[in-house]
C-alpha cells in the first residue's frame, strides 16, 4: 500500500476527470467514496472507502471530519461534474436524459449515475435537497437549449424540468430493482444495458412524440383555465 501522505491517485477509486492540480489525498478520498457509495449505498464504511483511495481511515477522518460531511462533498462533486457536462453538451441536449447518455458513453463516468441512485434510494433530506438541485440546474440546461434551437420551448419550464429528470431517474432505479445486475461494480454496464433497451422508444418519444394529434393537450389547458379550476 502506498503511503497515505502520497498525493498519486489510485486509478481504481476515480469517479472521473480530475484535473491536475486535484490530485491530492483529500480527492482522492472524495472519488473512492463516490464510486464505494454507488456500489455499496451509503452504508459503506469508513474503512473500505480508506482501503479503495489506498489511505488510512485516520486520515479519512481527519480531511473530513465525519462521513456525513465526507457524503456532503461527495454530492457537490457529483452536482459540480453533471453541470460541466451538461454545459459542455448543451447542442445535444435530449432534454431530462442528456447526462445519463453522456455518461453511458464514458465508462468512468458511470459511478455518478450510481451515486444518483443510491441518493434516490436513501430517501434522506440530504438526498431530497440533491435532488432538488438536480431539477434546478435541469431548468437551466433546458432553456440554454430551448435558446440554441434543440429544445421545444414549454409552457412551465421548471414542471417539465422537474417531470424529465425524476422520470429519468425513475426509469433507471427501477430498472435495477427489478433486474439486479450479476456484477454490482460494473457500474458503467448497468447503464449500458439500460439503454440498449430504452434509447429507441426513448428518442421516439423525444423526437416524434407519442399522440397523433395535441386533441387531449387542448382540452386539458381548457380545463385548467375553466374559472374555480385546480392550477396548483
């Protein structure tokens, strides 16, 4: 085992790119737990995250104080790393489903969509506020490619950015739920799998849409802006 005071990063423990002047123990720590938490949930300990960044648990400890805090950047790396790549790709948004794509692509990416589910899965307030932070970049990402001409404007950004990324989401969780992959590790074929079923019928309806005519979205906006309708 290398030395805990060695700043070289395990090639094993990488979540994804990792620019050169971030190749240090603290992220390396950060990155093991990434990946660790995604294959295992957050129930991974200390010890075996220490063991895949190739440190100590006391020094673990004492570049973060307690897991909680450790998971704490842990989420803002995964939410600073989905942001880049959306940005970088706003050409070839598909709307809610462009970051899992993007990541199928790139294997060393998948760790990230583990670590989305597992946050799903927990169901803590701090998953919730992930989530959340989730939807309010995907408003962002949707109106950057409603303005480059890819995406068809919407009548309530933030509901359709809310309904593509939960039903995304959703789509993948219980995938895996209902189908456990044999190998929990390989993170980046779970999301291969997913979608050599799902890109077809997932780029029909994004492209070609689903009814023959708007008939059922005409009566639907006369019926929410009937006087005394819901709207909430």
């Amino acid at each position: 085992m290398r030395s805990a005071r060695s700043d070289r990063p395990a090639g094993s423990s990488r979540s994804g790119p990792v620019d050169a002047d971030d190749l240090t123990a603290r992220a390396r720590i950060r990155d093991a737990a990434v990946r660790r938490f995604a294959v295992e949930g957050f129930g991974a300990s200390v010890r075996t995250i220490a063991a895949d960044a190739d440190v100590s648990a006391g020094l673990v400890m004492h570049h973060f104080g307690t897991k909680n805090k450790l998971r704490a950047e842990c989420d803002a790396q995964v939410l600073a790393t989905i942001r880049r790549l959306k940005e970088e790709n706003v050409a070839t948004v598909a709307a809610g489903q462009s970051f899992l794509q993007r990541f199928a692509a790139v294997d060393e990416n998948a760790p990230l969509v583990g670590y989305v589910l597992r946050s799903m899965q927990d169901g803590s307030p701090l998953a919730r506020e992930f989530i959340d932070h989730m939807v309010t970049d995907a408003v962002g990402y949707t109106r950057d490619g409603v303005a480059a001409g890819v995406i068809v404007p919407s009548r309530d950004d933030a509901a359709r950015a809310r309904y593509l990324t939960l039903s995304s989401l959703g789509a993948l969780l219980l995938e895996v739920t209902l189908s456990p992959p044999s190998d929990a590790d390989d993170l980046a074929g779970i999301v291969r799998a997913f979608f050599t079923n799902s890109y077809l019928p997932m780029m029909e309806l994004f492209t070609e849409g689903f009814l023959t005519s708007r008939r059922t979205l005409d009566e639907y906006l006369l019926y929410v802006n009937e006087p005394g309708a819901n709207n909430s």
